[in-house]
C-alpha cells in the first residue's frame, strides 16, 4: 500500500495562475484533510472531507476550492495564486473521522509563487 | 478561536540531554496527539492522549495530559540524533468536527 499520495511534489506559479493539487489515499478511509505548513506556525487546515461527497471549511479556506472525487482521492485547487500562498501542502486521511483517530499524511506539495 | 500554542519553538541539545516541549489551550481538550516531522518530511504520528493525568511512555519518549486536559508535555531522555525533527502537538476540542489544531511545533536540533 503507498499510503497516502500527492502530485506534484514541487511546482512553481506566477501570480494569478491556477492550479490544482492532487491527493489520492489507498486505505478505504472516508476522511480527508488539506494543511498548508508555514514557518513558525505549524499546519492549519484548509478544507476537510468526512466522506465522499461532502466537504466543509477549515481555518484557512479563503482562495481554495475542493472536490471530494470519489473516496480515494481529494484535490485542492488554487484559482488564482498569491504570493501569500506559497507554502508546503499536505494531504492527510482518517479512517472514520472520528476523535481519537490518527491521521496519515502525505509527502506533500512545495508551492512558491511568484 | 480555538488554538493549541506550542513552546519553546526552537530548542539546541547536546546529545545525551534531555528535551522537553509543551503545549497549552485556553479550553479543555477532547484528546491530543502528538506527531513528529523530519526535515524535509510529513507529520507522522507518534502518540494520542485521551484520559485526565494520562502517561504514556515509548521507550525514552514520555508523554503527558494535564489534570484539566489543557496542557500536554513530550519528555526525551538521553537525546539522538535520531531524534531531530519538529515535534507537534494537536489538540482535538469537544463539539464540532473532530477537527485537529496543531500547535506551531518545536524544532529540536541535536549535537554529537
């Protein structure tokens, strides 16, 4: 089992471009998570999935859009980029998305934008 | 809003010292986790408390829930190399989603 995936490892953006990230789990977990990681301010969640077909804001949404595509997998997608939102994306999964479940990460996204 | 703060951000040991990160809400924790990140790396995860007062201990890793399920501690003893990374504390609060608040983490760099 790979886990939990994420393409593509790098990218970088000017200002105003779009682009969309790629998560895919192979654990037949319901739950998914988006995290953006910055210096100093540890991981903050953008969106979150509870099951397919649902998704919910986190602490961070603004600029973002989701789509729960099928139970597997996840994307995030930036309509048009800022420079504030250069940063490292991560992707987790939990199995139910309950309290008391562990998360699984990604290897995640560098994002620069330029 | 709800926030798990995190200190000391950053911490230098000899090897062979011990560490200790802490972390701290303003309102009482459903559960929190515990999760380490190699540089370079993802959040993996390390360990979870649920329980007033709870202790859990992996080999030299020791870790802690407050009585008030506010506060939580991570202990190394006799620090590695092994040991570097950021540790991360997150915090799960009653009512809502279960979603996690991570706290900013603190980096340990360790010496030979």
């Amino acid at each position: 089992n790979a886990g939990v995936t994420q393409t593509p490892k790098f990218q970088v953006l000017k200002t105003g471009q779009s682009m969309t990230l790629q998560c895919a789990q192979d654990m037949n977990h319901n739950s998914m998570y988006w995290y953006r990681q910055d210096p100093g301010m540890g991981l903050r969640l953008i969106y979150y999935s509870a099951s397919e077909g649902t998704t919910d804001k986190g602490e961070v949404p603004n600029g973002y859009n989701v789509s729960r595509l099928n139970k597997r997998e996840f994307s995030l997608r930036l309509e048009s980029a800022a420079p504030s939102q250069t940063s490292v994306y991560f992707c987790a999964s939990s199995e139910l998305g309950r309290a008391q479940e562990t998360q699984y990460f990604g290897p995640g996204t560098r994002l620069l934008v330029l | 809003g709800q926030q798990v703060m995190q200190i000391p951000q950053y911490q230098h040991v000899q090897e062979g010292e011990d560490f200790t990160t802490y972390c701290n809400s303003s309102t009482t924790l459903s559960n929190i986790q515990w999760y380490k990140q190699r540089p370079g790396g993802h959040p993996v995860f390390l360990i979870q408390l649920v329980k007033s007062g709870e202790v859990k201990k992996q080999k030299r890793l020791t870790f802690q829930f407050g009585e008030a399920k506010k506060n939580s501690s991570l202990h190394i003893t006799a620090t590695q190399t092994t040991d570097v990374g950021t540790y991360f504390c997150a915090g799960m609060f009653s009512g809502g989603y279960n979603k996690l608040i991570f706290g900013a983490g603190t980096r340990l760099a360790v010496h030979p």
